[in-house]
C-alpha cells in the first residue's frame, strides 16, 4: 500500500505498525483485491528482505510486509492489503526461524518458535515441523509451518537444537525418529 493511499484511506501508518505488533498478521486470506503487478521486492533465502536490490534496514517495515504476505493457489507470493495485490520473489521459505525455547519433555514437550520478523508460536498440529533431505546433495531442509500456507526456514542453530531433542518412538513401520511438540509426533526423515 503506497503512502498516498493509505493517507487517503485516512489511515495513521503509526497506529497501523502498532495494530500489527499487538494484533499479527492481517487477515488476508479475507481480501480479494485485483492483481497490480510484480514489486521489486525479494526474500533472500537468509531472510533478509529486498526492495530494488537493496536490504530493507528497518525492522518495522519488514515486520509490515510479512504481515500483508500470502502465498496463493497458484504457488506465488503476494503482498496484500484491501486494495491491491502485487507479486514479490521469495527464493526459500519466507521467513527464518532464529529462536526456539523448549518447555517439558517427551509427549507432553512444547517447542515454541519465533521467526526473523517476531513471531512466536509452538509446534504442533497447526505449525507442522518437517525435514526435506535434498536428493543430490544430501543436504537436510528443516523447516516449520508458520501460518497459512507459509513457512519458515530452520537456521542452523536452531536446527542443531532441534536435532539434539530427536527420540525414537515405536510406530507402525517400526522405530521412527523424530520430535514432540504440542502433542504432536513429528517424524524427522534423513536423520
């Protein structure tokens, strides 16, 4: 949303960067604005955001955008707000998980995450945790459900964390490797 149009819609870009601190994201999957174009704005797969090949250094701004993002049927990624829609690049998972705190142990363990733009949340049936293992390299690809089709991107710290709370259960096909979280089993392939 360009700066005309929100003073025009009468909207304090003060109070709107405070309503998204206090309330998350904005509902998005409710608005259906017409499509205006591609933006020069991409998220490098470290997370930093771009607009016209240079880092975006403010941390509120950011903390905007991802909170107007959505990834749609189509596979794309949109900035959204009731008015317009416009396409951005995003070359891995949207956002990086930086942080996570472990709470209890075994089925009753909670994993609370928080993303590179502050959000906070815990695994679980809703914020699945997966590991993607790259055929041709090898390489594992852990990441978590953030919300609503978008993921974030495990850094390598926490990553290492993570690995270090891998059990093994009994199940079906035998012992499977994996984690709990808000009573949920997640199974970790390629460890």
């Amino acid at each position: 949303m360009s700066a005309n149009k929100i003073k025009a819609a009468n909207i304090d870009p003060v109070e709107l960067v405070a309503r998204i601190k206090t309330k998350g994201p904005a509902p998005v999957h409710l608005w259906d604005p017409p499509f205006c174009g591609d933006m020069d704005m991409r998220i490098a797969k470290d997370g930093i955001w771009y607009h016209q090949d240079r880092p975006i250094r403010r941390p509120t701004m950011v903390r905007l955008f991802a909170s107007i993002l959505r990834l749609d049927d189509d596979g794309e990624y949109y900035l959204v707000t009731p008015i317009e829609k416009v396409r951005i690049q995003v070359e891995d998972c949207p956002y990086v998980i930086i942080a996570m705190e472990v709470e209890g142990g075994g089925s009753s363990q909670n994993l609370q995450f928080e993303t590179n733009t502050g959000e906070v949340f815990i695994a679980g049936a809703e914020h699945g945790i997966c590991i993607e293992v790259d055929e041709l390299t090898a390489e594992p690809h852990p990441f978590v459900h953030v919300r609503s089709g978008l993921n974030g991107l495990i850094n390598r710290a926490v990553f290492y964390r993570l690995v270090e709370l891998v059990e093994c259960k009994l199940g079906d096909a035998g012992s499977e490797q994996g984690v709990w979280s808000g009573g949920e089993f997640f199974k970790l392939a390629g460890l």
